[in-house]
C-alpha cells in the first residue's frame, strides 16, 4: 500500500505494475503503466500524458485473463511530466473496486511464495 502523511485522498492506494492502453477522448492512445490503483482513481506512467481535465478510457493488460476487468473511464485530474492521474466515474467505482482487490490478492499470493535461489 501506498500512503504517505500528508496524503488527503480519501481511498487508500495500492503500487502494482500493469500494461495499460490510454484512450483519451481527444488524442491518439498510448501505451503506459499502471502504478498504483484506488478505489476513485489510478496513476498510470507515460511519457506522453493527455492534458487535465480530459476524459479517457484505460484498458488495463491482464495477465491473468479470468480478471474481469477490462477498462476504467474517467477524467484526468493531475498532470505531470511522467504520468497523470485519472478520477474514476462515479459510475466506474465497483470497477476500480474490483481491480484494488485483485491487486491486494496478487499481492497476498506474491508474499506467501517462497523465495527461489538464485
């Protein structure tokens, strides 16, 4: 989990590394990754991020294709020169709720395996 002291968003956040495509509705898709995820929105790493205040789809690649989770629409409400941040849609919430809990059960699983030699 992701959470530092001076943090004043609501939902916790967790770090994970996934593909991810970027649709903006204004602009060509890009390629990126996902770092962290919450329940109201994720940060998603790309050299080339859509402007504040767009609307875009991210469809995040799946591994593990038994994952329901296809996409997660919403606005871009911080921009930097690395990535940007997506507020989810209200409407998108049980979606990006579902995405947290496969991310913590990766997570889970990932601890519990022993450590192999090198």
């Amino acid at each position: 989990m992701l959470n530092t002291g001076d943090d004043r968003r609501g939902d916790p956040r967790f770090l994970t590394q996934l593909g991810a495509l970027v649709v903006p509705s204004d602009g060509e898709p890009r390629r990126g990754r996902v770092d962290n995820v919450s329940v109201s929105g994720l940060w998603v790493d790309t050299p080339d991020p859509p402007a504040q205040g767009t609307l875009c789809t991210v469809a995040i690649e799946l591994a593990d294709e038994r994952w329901p989770i296809r996409s997660v629409a919403g606005r871009v409400v911080r921009r930097e020169r690395n990535g940007f941040a997506v507020a989810c849609f209200a409407d998108q919430r049980a979606v990006s709720a579902e995405l947290v809990l496969r991310v913590r059960q990766a997570q889970a699983s990932a601890a519990l395996e022993p450590e192999r030699a090198a």
